[in-house]
C-alpha cells in the first residue's frame, strides 16, 4: 500500500534495488568530481601495479588461485577507475544543475519561482543556500518526499541536520505562527 505524498496524490518514491557497480558509483558520486577523478587514476595505478606482480608470479609457476586472482585484478584496473570516472561525471553533473537551479531562483523576481518546484529541486536549492555560505553540505538523497534527513551540514566543527518541506500552502493559521513566535 502506497502512502501519500502530498496533496497531489503523488506516491511516495521507493528506492529501486541496485548492483554493486550502481552502488559504488552512487558513492563516488557523492564525492566531490575532483575526487573521483583521483580515486580512478589511485586505483588504475595500484592495480596496475598489482597486476604486473601477480603476471611475474604466474610466468613463474601457474597456480589455480593466482591464476584467478590475476584474471579479476587484470579486469579490476579498468572497471574500477571506470566506475569512479562514472561517479565523478555524475558529480559535476548534480554540481551543475544545483548551481543552474540557484542561478534560476536567483534571476526570479518573487517567489513564483518556487510554485513549479520539485520536492527534490528545492533540497538541491536548499543544499546549495548553505554551501553559499560556507557549509559542507552532504546529500543524504532521502528515501522519497518525506524520507527522514535530507541534508547535512557541517562548518566549524559542528554538524546539523537538516530536513526539508517545501509545503504549498499559501497561507499559515494564525495559531502556528503564534506558535513559532512563542519558541522564539
């Protein structure tokens, strides 16, 4: 049974089963681009090395278990970095449209610009509100509209969490408000 959303009926979104490689490259993607650039050459190179050592070892005598252990170092050294070039795309990519989507809001004039968002689109504006300030912001990607924590923040050694609700209610009850007021 599916809850709702919001009251646009939207189901919330379940997260799909993934692969290993999906996984991975999720992970990298988290990393700044940079970063997953280095982990691709770090990786080549490592296993590159470990490769031509276990190559010397089988010319010398050819065992079962180093036989197989080279053929998945030998795959490993290309698949791997490819995995974290992957990654590293996909990074400068969700880099990209957060700083396109902070460019949009910022041209707009009101806050119409905030009506056709996304539940998504407004954690990337958010996340991307704090990294203008100088946090270190972490996407924790949620678990669908309402999933739990969204983002977290760190400066100066201290660390937030943040949940985000892009609510389309035009007007607030004046309870709530003397709520809010009151725990000011």
């Amino acid at each position: 049974m599916a809850r709702v959303a919001d009251e646009e009926t939207q189901p919330i979104a379940r997260r799909k089963r993934t692969n290993t490689a999906e996984d991975f490259i999720e992970l990298i993607s988290m990393l700044p681009w940079w970063a997953g650039v280095l982990l691709a050459i770090i990786s080549y190179v490592v296993l590159h090395a470990w490769d031509a050592r276990l190559a010397a070892v089988i010319a010398a005598q050819l065992t079962m278990n180093t036989g197989l252990l080279h053929m998945f170092v030998y795959a490993g050294q290309f698949a791997l970095p490819f995995f974290c070039l992957v990654g590293a795309a996909a990074s400068a990519w969700r880099r990209h449209q957060r700083k396109a989507l902070a460019d949009n809001v910022n041209a707009g004039k009101t806050a119409d610009v905030l009506d056709g968002m996304s539940w998504r689109e407004f954690e990337l504006l958010v996340g991307e509100g704090f990294r203008l300030k100088g946090f270190s912001v972490v996407e924790t990607g949620g678990g669908g509209a309402d999933g739990g924590i969204d983002l977290v923040l760190c400066k100066g050694g201290e660390k937030h969490l943040v949940q985000c609700k892009q609510w389309r209610a035009y007007k607030v009850a004046a309870q709530c408000r003397q709520a809010v007021a009151d725990r000011a």
